[in-house]
C-alpha cells in the first residue's frame, strides 16, 4: 500500500525523522511507539499525506470548531461526499438522515448528550471522541489516528479500537499505551531520535522487549528486539 525509501523531514527547522525506510501493507493494523519528541507525529502527518485520498486522520490538534455543535463537527467528516449548497443548507438547519446517523455514532463512541451541545461546553475526553466520531464519519478504508484514546481509560479505549478496527481495513495508530499497542496491533514500529530502531510483529514481542527499546541503556538491547523480527 505504501513504501517509504530513506526517509528525511523535519519539523519546525528541526531534523525529525532520519533516513527511515518503512512498507505497509493493506490490512495491518500498525501500532507506532517511542518516547515524545522521537518523530511519531511527524511520520503519522507524512504517511497521511500519502495517503490522504484514502485515509481518515484523528490527529492530536482535532481541528474541531468550537462555536460549532457536536452534530456539525462530526458532520464535517462527511463534507466532501456532498456538493457545497448541501452543506450549507445543513449548517443551517440538519437534515434528517445525516442528524440521524450522527446520533447513532455518537451513542456507539458513549456521547449521551444531546448532538445539539456545543464543542465548548465539552470535556476533554468527550472532545477526543467528537474527533474519533468525525474520523469514522468520512467512511475511509484507512485509519490513521494520534494518540485518539490519550484521554480515556484503559476499558473504554479498548471498546472504542474495537469500532475503529470494525469500521476501516487498515489502521496506523500512535499509541503511548504500551500494553494495548502489544495486545491488539499485529504489528509495532517504534522510533527514537527519528530513527526506526523497532519493527516487530506481535507475536515475536514481549512486554519486556517493548521496555528494552523503551530504555537508554545501549543500542545492543535494541538490536536484540530487531533480531526477533528477523528469525
């Protein structure tokens, strides 16, 4: 689906990911790990800009509108499968089937509150499944998301990937949850100082190897978890 060849960006005039070569299949589900500050963002912004025309992303800015309701700003998900008079007309007063379907995803994503409330008057946990409940609205065959559970617990953001992986065949998701990155992704690239220095498949990973990448104790131990995936 796509492949990356000696990867160089950067991100405000600073080197953020170096030379990294990467292949993603369709139909993975990747997890992207690493310290902040190790480029994940920056890669998840570039792989979607590869990818845009196919993907929906769940960034960490959201990008919702605040003097907006919740209905329109799930609703924007959706802009571009209608012509312009469309959306205006259902700025101004939602038509049925939209509101309809809004409702119904926003009770999936445990929003029981009226779509009519405003972003602003939403907590931060409720905001970040506004944007999930927006991502899901544009109906993509790929996920890309940035830390889209950070501000939840543990059980609900399990339930909420469960949807994500129900909803889109491929799903790239950076993920600061150790544990759920190794328990429901089958496969976890993990980055450091802008290098890939981690690309294993579940099932060739430990707990213990993800917090050997996770230290700074030496190279050799990150090594060691590549040569799992190598065998």
């Amino acid at each position: 689906m796509l492949k990356l060849e000696n990867l160089t960006l950067k991100y405000e005039e600073k080197l953020a990911i170096r030379q990294l070569s990467l292949s993603i299949k369709a139909g993975e589900k990747l997890a992207i790990i690493g310290t902040s500050g190790a480029g994940k963002s920056t890669l998840l912004t570039h792989l979607y800009e590869c990818l845009k025309n196919e993907a929906a992303y769940c960034s960490q800015k959201q990008g919702l509108v605040e003097g907006l309701s919740t209905y329109h700003n799930v609703f924007m998900g959706a802009l571009t499968r209608h012509h312009w008079t469309y959306n205006l007309i259902n700025l101004i007063s939602p038509f049925k089937k939209p509101l309809e379907e809004v409702k119904q995803l926003c009770l999936e994503l445990e929003l029981d509150f009226p779509v009519s409330k405003r972003l602003s008057e939403l907590s931060g946990g409720q905001r970040q499944r506004v944007a999930l409940a927006r991502a899901l609205y544009q109906e993509k065959e790929v996920f890309i998301g940035d830390e889209p559970f950070s501000a939840l617990d543990p059980v609900m953001s399990r339930r909420l990937l469960k949807m994500v992986f129900e909803h889109h065949s491929t799903v790239i998701m950076v993920l600061h949850d150790k544990s759920l990155a190794l328990e429901q992704f089958d496969r976890i690239i993990g980055l450091k100082q802008g290098q890939l220095l981690l690309d294993a498949r579940q099932e060739d990973l430990t707990p213990d190897a993800v917090d050997e990448f996770y230290s700074d104790v030496s190279t050799v131990g990150v090594n060691n978890v590549l040569a799992v995936n190598d065998a």
